[in-house]
C-alpha cells in the first residue's frame, strides 16, 4: 500500500467518517477524539459548525479525568477551546455559545491546577475574569484563583479573592470580627435552631438563586482555609453561612455546614444537645443525597469534625479508610489531603505501627505535587510523619 503523505488530511477523513456513521456512545468517544486530536487545524479551517466536534472531545476529558489520566483531560479541553470559534465570548455568533465557552476555560484551569500547574492555570483563568458577565459566572474562576494561592502558601491573598468574590455577589462579610461579635452572633443562630422544626428545615428544596448557590460554594471554600490558620475567622463565617442558609435558603453545602456549626457547638459552647442535632441533620442529608461526590465529601468532613466525639476512635478508622478511598476517586486535592491527614493522625492516636503510619504519609501522598506546602490537609500529614 502507498504510504500517505498528508496524514493530517487521513485523520480529517476518517474523523468525518467516523462523526457520520458511528453511534454516538462510550465505545467510539475516545476513538473519535484522537482522530479530531490529529485533525484539529483542519476542522478549524474547513468545518464553521463544530459543536459536535467540541461535545465529543468534551466527554472525553470527563472520562479522562475519572479514569485518572489528568494530562490527557487536559489535552481534550484545550482541542476543545482551540475548536471554538475566533471570538467566542461575542453574543449571536453562530456556534458560540457563552456557557459552553466559559465551562471549556474553567476546565482548562481545573486540570491544570489538578496538574500542579499555577502559572498555567491563572493564564486560562484571565478570559474568564475578563468577559464573564455577572458575579456568579466568575465565581469558580475566583474560588481556583484562591487556590492557586493556597497552594503557594499565599493565604491571605486565598482569602482575599473569595472575600471579594462574596462581595461581588452581595454578601458583606466583616473581614475584622472578634471573638465576642462571633460569640453574639452564634447565640441569636442557636436560640433560633433550638425553637425549630429541624425535619422541616432539612426538607426545603435547594434554592434556584445562582448567586446564593455561588456564596455556597465561596464561603465553603473559605471555611476550609480558615481551618487551618484561623480558628476565629473559621468560627465567624461557619455562622454567616448558616445564617446566610435560614434565611434566604438551602444550599448543596449544607450538609459539610451542619457538620462543622455541630463541631463548634460541642467544642467551643459545650452545647451537646444543639451539637447532636446538627450531626444528627448532616448524616440525614447524607442519606437522601444522590450525589457521591457530595456523599463523600460529607462523610470526610462528618469523620474530622464529629465522629470522634460520637463514637471510639477505633470505630472511625475503617470510615475514614472507606471515605479516603472515595476522595482519590473523586481526584479531589483538598479532600485527598483532608482525608489522608485524618488517617494518619488517627493511627498516631490509637498507637499503630510508627513504619507503617510513616509509609502512608509517603505513599498516599506520591501522586500530589508540593502537597508539603499545602496547608489545607498536608500541614497535619508533615506533623505525624
């Protein structure tokens, strides 16, 4: 046989071939997306309408990314945005769509950032903060910005980019409280949870409110850097954030929110009664929730805050080896440290093998870049190794 001289030009025909004739299912989407891959100009050039071209390589990148082969995400989501059209933020430009183009660049920076890749990632966040059009839309953008920072050891300016997230979506947060503003504040939320019918608070539908369901997400994302540095910040937004959810709605957060307000009604105030009932409402959610990332994560956050209080140490162990394993399917970084640092600060308490909990530091850890300079989990795996 002849050996073919254009071989980009091969891989356009039989991605045209392919994009006709073959089913659109799980078998032939990764076949699919490796002929665009190598095609890529040449769709670009001689193909106007390429949706179905970005959809293909899109769900790739979702498999990809499941399946653990980060880079390759990564590689899928960048053809995608290459494959989108010249200006893709304008309005009424045939097979622009701003929801599409926006979702393509977060993921961009999520798998990069996924990857240990800062620099990178703030170069694919910079479109996002410059044509997004309101609060809500830029605030994943802001919330992998801080992260960014985090992971640099910057916190201030972590929190920093969340606080101004919170103010661009209305929610005022007093960046200087004290300790007593703090205490007042939990008082009037815990005279109110106290009088009402938790059955019928945990049965309010999710809020539709875009920017409620951002200030969700940013606050949590706060909450779990304050942990770590800032016990009295820590303190002061898990109350705005619960008082944020009683009195404009619930939020998908709330179940990481009744966990962590049930910890501090039996740490700080000694309030067992108020502290069982929050647990008791955050393993209720848990088991009507459909999601398994939200289920995981909010087993991870149940075991760290609660558990120990409830039950033996001993009795934990096996939970957080069931929610650590979850976390590294999720491919989460925060929760994988979370979970890693809960693991083997446990074993350190209840007496384990020094060698062996010393092996796990290292070896649960192997896959995560600069996790050493990532206070948000990897400060407590450095303290028992």
């Amino acid at each position: 046989m002849r050996q073919c001289h254009n071989v980009e030009k091969m891989h356009f025909i039989i991605t045209q071939t392919m994009m006709k004739y073959l089913p659109d299912n799980e078998a032939t989407m990764h076949l699919k997306s490796r002929h665009i891959g190598l095609s890529a100009k040449l769709i670009k050039e001689r193909v106007p309408i390429r949706t179905a071209y970005r959809d293909v390589l899109y769900r790739a990148g979702l498999s990809s990314y499941k399946s653990g082969a980060k880079a390759m995400a990564l590689k899928h989501y960048q053809l995608c945005v290459f494959l989108l059209q010249d200006n893709p933020w304008a309005p009424d430009i045939p097979d622009a769509y701003y929801d599409e183009t926006r979702e393509l660049y977060i993921q961009v920076a999520e798998m990069h950032l996924a990857l240990g890749q800062t620099k990178e990632t703030l170069n694919a966040l910079k479109p996002v903060f410059e044509n997004a059009r309101t609060a809500p839309c830029k605030a994943r953008a802001w919330t992998l910005r801080s992260r960014v920072h985090s992971v640099s050891g910057d916190v201030c300016a972590a929190l920093g980019d969340l606080f101004t997230c919170l103010e661009e979506l209305g929610v005022k947060i007093n960046r200087v409280a004290t300790w007593e503003e703090s205490d007042e504040a939990y008082r009037k939320i815990s005279k109110y949870l106290q009088t009402i019918d938790f059955d019928t608070l945990l049965t309010r539908p999710l809020s539709n409110d875009r920017a409620l369901i951002a200030a969700g997400s940013v606050l949590n994302e706060a909450i779990s850097i304050c942990l770590w540095l800032d016990p009295m910040m820590y303190f002061h937004l898990t109350v705005e954030m619960m008082r944020l959810h009683l009195e404009y709605g619930a939020m998908a957060q709330v179940v990481y929110l009744y966990s962590q307000l049930s910890a501090i009604a039996l740490s700080r105030f000694k309030d067992v009664k108020l502290g069982l009932k929050l647990s008791d409402a955050a393993l209720s959610i848990l088991r009507v929730t459909s999601d398994p990332a939200a289920i995981a994560r909010g087993i991870t956050i149940h075991n760290f805050f609660i558990n120990h209080m409830r039950d033996p140490v001993s009795a934990i162990l096996p939970l957080l080896e069931t929610s650590t394993e979850a976390a590294f399917f999720l491919g989460d970084r925060y929760y994988i440290l979370l979970n890693v640092s809960s693991m083997v600060i446990t074993r350190l308490v209840l007496g384990h093998d020094l060698g062996e909990t010393e092996d796990l530091c290292n070896d649960a850890t192997e896959g995560i870049d600069d996790w050493v300079h990532d206070i948000r989990g990897g400060l407590g795996i450095v303290a028992t190794r």
